[in-house]
C-alpha cells in the first residue's frame, strides 16, 4: 500500500468508528469453534438465507450460526469499522466489489483461493466472469459472489398499455421522463417513477452515478480535478431531481432500494430504476400485488451506451477471525451450487439470488420462472464495464462508485448534498458547489501524489 492510500485506509477506518461508536474491538472468541458470527444486509436474499440456515446446522451439527442483519448504510459502517480496526466479532462479512479489492490489498481479508480449490464440487469458475475479476487482488479471490446484479428499467406493462405507450428497446432517459409525465397520477395515489433519493454513496448514488456517466459527466478528469459542478454533470443532476421532484415517488428524499421495492410492488408508482436483483421482491405473490405486471428494459442512456452498474453483495471472511474454516463451510453453503437449487424448490424460483453464477441460468425452473428477466440481467452484468465507465477518459474505475478508498465518505457527504437538492432544501447547483468543494480535496491529495 503506497504512503497515500495508507493515510486513506486509516482515515477511513477512523470515520467508520465515529460513525459506529463501540462496534469495534468486542474481542475475540474463546470457544473453540462453535459459532460463526455473519454480518449482513437486511435485504430480501440475505433473509432467506437466514430462513434456510437450520439447513446449514443440520449439515454441520458442529456450527452455529448468528446473524448481525442490519440495513445497507449501518451494515458498511459497522463492517468496515470493524474489519479495518480487527476487532474480531465477525467470521464473516457481506461486502461488495468497492471493498473488497482494496481491503485485500491493506491485508484485512483471508485469500480465499485455497479454499475454493480444495472444497469438492465448489467451482469457483463458474462464477460470471466480471464478477470473479471484480472480487480478486493480484488474481486471488478475496470474496465469493452471493449474488450479483446490474440495473434496469422496470415498468407496469398494463398502465403502458392503457396509456397507449410502448417502452423502446433500448430507452434514453428524456423518453422516460416523457412516460413519467403521462403516467403519474397524484390523485389515484400513482407516481410516474420511482428513484432513490436516500443520502449512502450505496443509495442515492448508485442510480445518479449511472446517470451522470451516460450523461457524459465524470466525478475527476484525468488529472484528478474535480468536475462535479461540470455543464455535463449539473445538466445530469438537474435531470435526475426534476424528474423525482415533479413525477417522482412522495418522500423522495428519505427513498432508497427498500422503500422503492415498496412502492411498485404495492402498485403505487408505474416505473423504477433500479437493481436487477429487485426482481426476488416483485415476481414474489407473497411480497408483491403485481406478479406477472412488470416489464423490463436496459438502463436507459443519453450519449453513454450500456449505462447499467455491476454490483455484487459478497462473503469475506476478516483477518481477525479465530474461526476462518468454520467461516469458509458456511460460505461455500451461501455460495455454493446446491444452495441456489434450495431455494428455487423451497422458496420460489423467483427468490434465486441471481447474477453469481453462468449454471444458475442453465437451470430449467430458473430459467422458465426468469424469462423475462433473467437473459437481461445477465447481459447487462455482461455489457457493464468498469474500467472505462464515462464517455471522456477518467483516472478511476468503477460504474455506480469510484473505487478509491476516499469514496465511502466522498460519496455519503456528496449523497448528503444531492438528498437536500431533492428535499428542495437547497438548490441543485448550491449542493453540486459544495460537492465539488468535497472532491476537490479528494482530487488534490491524488495529484500531490503523481
């Protein structure tokens, strides 16, 4: 690690404690091994799994499992302040493809090569390429893919039948406005579109970074100068909180994954952009009033085509564990092959984290029940590409993040900005001056270090 990112790692591990007060140094375990302590996401996927785990300690009588589920913005928090500080209490943690290469590289998390090799029919290769690149350092994978996902475009067929609308094949966003205008519908208690507008670098972000890039914007040039006030990046922004200001969902502001999923599975908004792993909400008769409603379609683009993010919710087991074997069993479980097939007879194909694995969509029911959905998703995971993300060169890779270590409070500080401009507390070329402000310092460090 050079002089640069170790001062950006030991910030950031700083901030994480402040932000998490107490989470961190609980100490280690003095068993020998009886219980394996997993943080999560609290989303839909990650719940059955907690549903299925006595499966698991059926399997393994010697392990027992504990969950820590918490929502996306704490559950990074309390992980990352954690594993940066090697407090101990977890054995395994859900990360994404942000974190883990970086923390492979500070030393934080166990190289898992090993243990894919050695674990009998775990086929490590038949994760889908871009994600097995996304989650290794210097060719080691340093998590596993619990489920991976870009983004899409989902519609209520119906209410664009009746307004005599067709979806394109491949929308653009000012076409998507257009449908947002003529669907939105106050009185009946019907937004035109649902969009994110919850502060997290992980929240609001996502979707606007996607949309920014398409737009031809970019957080830095290729020097590291900020261009967040950019024309191309106001003109960006502009879009995006006009568009959920005036067709957009009540709340906007306080919105995220969760509270989106809410609103089209309900019936209560007539569009969504979002993650393609939304679909375990929407196709499920249990959760969702619109089963069989829902249509989908690429991220929609301005000048950048394939404008969707890759993104995966992975499983690391942190340096600090006593207990790595026991940690690595419960993973190749989650991760593994005969799990998928679990839950698609147990729980409904629709629930099948998808986008982990190319056999996942070689499966008959899994392919019948994901006809709509299912060869999307794969193409888009398959077009995203984070190494070229913008329309002009950048020093930085990554679609829906940047991946420095600097985001994780770049990005929430900016979001901050952006959930206020949605608010309508300040304005949007007020909140993208102060954004640029935050970057700048960001910008300025990378350049001292050239």
């Amino acid at each position: 690690m050079n002089r640069h990112h170790a001062k950006a790692a030991a910030a950031l591990a700083a901030a994480a404690v402040m932000g998490v007060g107490g989470c961190a140094g609980a100490g280690s375990f003095t068993s020998s091994g009886d219980t394996v302590t997993i943080a999560m996401v609290s989303n839909s996927q990650m719940q059955d799994a907690i549903a299925l785990s006595g499966e698991f300690e059926r399997e393994n009588p010697g392990i027992k499992l504990k969950f820590v589920s918490l929502s996306e913005n704490q559950a990074r928090a309390k992980i990352t302040a954690s594993v940066a500080t090697h407090g101990g209490e977890f054995d395994v943690v859900m990360i994404s493809n942000y974190e883990t290469p970086q923390w492979a590289k500070n030393g934080w998390l166990v190289d898992l090569s090993n243990y894919e090799r050695e674990t009998p029919g775990y086929d490590a290769e038949d994760f889908i390429p871009s994600l097995q690149k996304s989650l290794s350092y210097q060719g080691d994978m340093y998590s596993v893919p619990f489920y991976g996902e870009s983004s899409f475009l989902m519609y209520r067929k119906d209410l664009f039948e009746q307004a005599g609308l067709t979806m394109p094949a491949e929308p653009t966003w000012d076409q998507i406005a257009q449908a947002a205008a003529k669907l939105d519908d106050p009185a009946g208690g019907r937004s035109g579109i649902c969009l994110r507008g919850k502060p997290g670098w992980g929240e609001s972000l996502a979707p606007l970074n996607t949309v920014i890039n398409t737009f031809g914007g970019r957080w830095f040039d290729e020097n590291w100068h900020a261009q967040l006030n950019s024309p191309e990046v106001v003109r960006a922004v502009e879009f995006y909180i006009d568009l959920v200001r005036e067709h957009g969902e009540p709340g906007a502001a306080a919105s995220g994954f969760s509270e989106c999923a809410t609103q089209l599975s309900q019936g209560n908004t007539a569009m969504w952009y979002d993650a393609t792993s939304a679909v375990s909400v929407l196709e499920d008769p249990a959760s969702s009033k619109v089963v069989g409603k829902i249509g989908y379609a690429p991220a929609p683009v301005m000048q950048k085509p394939n404008s969707g993010w890759l993104y995966t919710w992975s499983l690391g087991i942190p340096k600090s564990s006593k207990k790595p074997d026991a940690a690595w069993k419960f993973i190749s479980w989650m991760t593994g092959k005969p799990y998928i097939k679990m839950v698609g007879e147990k729980l409904g194909w629709s629930h099948v984290p998808p986008g982990s694995r190319m056999s996942t969509y070689q499966i008959p029911e899994y392919a019948a029940a994901s006809k709509a959905y299912g060869p999307l998703t794969l193409s888009s995971m398959q077009g995203a590409d984070p190494e070229h993300p913008t329309v002009a060169p950048v020093p930085y890779t990554g679609i829906q993040f940047l991946a420095i270590p600097e985001f994780q409070d770049l990005g929430t500080r900016v979001s901050q900005q952006i959930s206020a401009a949605v608010a309508g507390r300040i304005s949007v070329r007020d909140a993208l001056d102060q954004a640029q402000q935050y970057a700048d310092a960001v910008g300025r460090s990378y350049r001292e270090n050239q």
